[in-house]
C-alpha cells in the first residue's frame, strides 16, 4: 500500500518520522509562511528518533549531522520549497517529496479517495499533475554545503566545535555564530549520542535504526545513565524556566562508557523492538 503524507506547516519530531517513512511527501506553501521540519529532541535530552538517523544520515554531505543532532537547522524555519528540495536529494526508492499550493491539497485528497489504485506509477504520474518546481531562497542552508561539510565533517563533537569557532572568527559568518549558539544550549551527551546515532544510521537499515532508537530510548529514561531527558522536559516544557542544568554539564564530563551505555546490544530480557517487518515490503 503506497502511503501520501501532507506536510502542511509545522512537521515536528514524531510527525516528521510518521511522514518521512511513507511512498510520497507533499510540502506544502501554508499560508505563505517558512514551512518548519524539525527534529528537535535533542534539545530536550534526548536524540533525533522514530527513524531519523537512516534518513537524515543519508542526506547529501554532513547536511543530516548538523539538522537532527546539533540544532541549528533544528529552530530554523525552512520554507516548503527549500523542504523539497531538501529531501529530493535523497535516493527515490527512499524518498519523494514535492511542493504544491495548499489550494492543491483538497483537491488531491479528494481525488485520491476516487483513484482506487496500488500502483506506485499511477500515484507517481497523478500527483506529478499538482507538484511545483522547488526553486532554493537565498538563504537555504543548501548554499552553505561547503562550509557545512567543512564545519561538520568530524569524527567528534569538540572538533566539530573547534572548526565552527575557527570559522566564525575567520568569516564572521552569522550562521557560524547561531550554530554555535545552538550547540552551547544542548546537553552534551545527547550531542555526543545524537553524533554516533547519524553515523552508525548511514549504514544500517531502517528497521535496525528503529530498534536502536528505540533502546536508545529507553536508556535516556531510565535515567540510570543521565537525568537530562526528564531536566530537559522540565525545563523547557513545564516550567519553562531556562536553562536547564545539564548532567554532566560539559563536553569534558561526558565520557565514552555513558555514550557507549546507549548502544548496548540487547539481552535475553530486552529483545528489542519487534517489527511487523514481514506484513509489508522493506525499505533498503
């Protein structure tokens, strides 16, 4: 069965991962305003999930690093056009994604209730009828490629660090500066852990992504290796009283055994996430 998802505005965490899994993605122009696709869950200590670190792992360059795991694309408001073109740079078989005018949207739906069809081709051909070309703003962060992939392009959160100050002080570049910003904000583990989640996600597939997410979870929970899913959520959410104190607190206090804790293979007593992989056709 061949799934369309309408992104119409905001498309945030568990929307995002509802609707990127799917056979067609439609972003649309909601009233004229930047369309927001985030993945923000690191902010609140926790990690890009529900299949993130297989799709945005094989986004063009290190664009997926720096948009689900260190937060500057994560607050920035993305308009439908830049959505699309962001995604159409991945694999068809994995993604398709195209932008079309909210007035559109009504008149899909309906037609798709009366289009009676399983056919990938047929949908393809019909909702090609509606779709727009996807033309970059100047200030798409797809313009920055080459800075992205120079700042991002690291093996680890403190050289990723290092480059973006070595950059911002030579260009005094704004989005140098607001990255920067952003990443200062987050809790250094879940930096850490976000980075190795992207990394090991380019080659995994998504139902292994899924099940490591999910364990990933799980630990950050469970509070047994940090408390900072719960400050996060109390701070940013509840309470709203910024900023939260993050446990550790710093790059320095994080160590490769925490990190190491929420990529834990399994046991007899946790088998993982059972997927009901066989009831319809896997993703590669």
């Amino acid at each position: 069965m061949e799934i369309v998802a309408i992104l119409d505005g905001i498309t945030m965490g568990g929307g995002a991962g509802v609707s990127i899994h799917g056979s067609f993605r439609i972003a649309t122009d909601k009233t004229k305003k930047p369309q927001v696709f985030a993945t923000p869950e690191v902010l609140i200590g926790l990690h890009p999930d529900a299949g993130a670190s297989y799709y945005l792992s094989r986004l063009p360059g290190y664009l997926g690093k720096s948009f689900s795991c260190f937060c500057h694309s994560i607050v920035t408001r993305l308009f439908p056009w830049e959505t699309s073109s962001l995604f159409l740079a991945l694999p068809h078989s994995m993604l398709y994604i195209k932008y079309y005018e909210t007035d559109s949207v009504l008149l899909i739906e309906e037609q798709l209730g009366k289009l009676a069809t399983k056919d990938f081709s047929v949908m393809d051909t019909f909702l090609a009828r509606f779709g727009q070309t996807a033309n970059l703003s100047e200030r798409s962060v797809l313009h920055r490629m080459s800075m992205l992939n120079k700042c991002f392009g690291h093996a680890t959160v403190e050289e990723i660090i290092n480059t973006l100050e070595s950059e911002a002080a030579r260009t005094k570049d704004e989005w140098c500066f607001s990255t920067l910003g952003k990443l200062r904000e987050a809790p250094p583990l879940s930096l850490k852990v976000s980075l190795r989640s992207i990394r090991k996600g380019r080659f995994q597939t998504l139902e292994q992504c899924l099940d490591r997410e999910y364990r990933m979870t799980l630990q950050a929970i469970s509070r047994q290796i940090s408390t900072d899913f719960c400050e996060g959520v109390r701070a940013r959410l509840v309470d709203k009283c910024f900023p939260p104190k993050w446990d550790p607190p710093c790059l320095e206090q994080v160590s490769e055994d925490m990190v190491d804790a929420y990529f834990a293979l399994p046991n007899a007593y946790d088998p993982g996430l059972e997927l009901p992989s066989k009831l319809r056709e896997a993703i590669v």
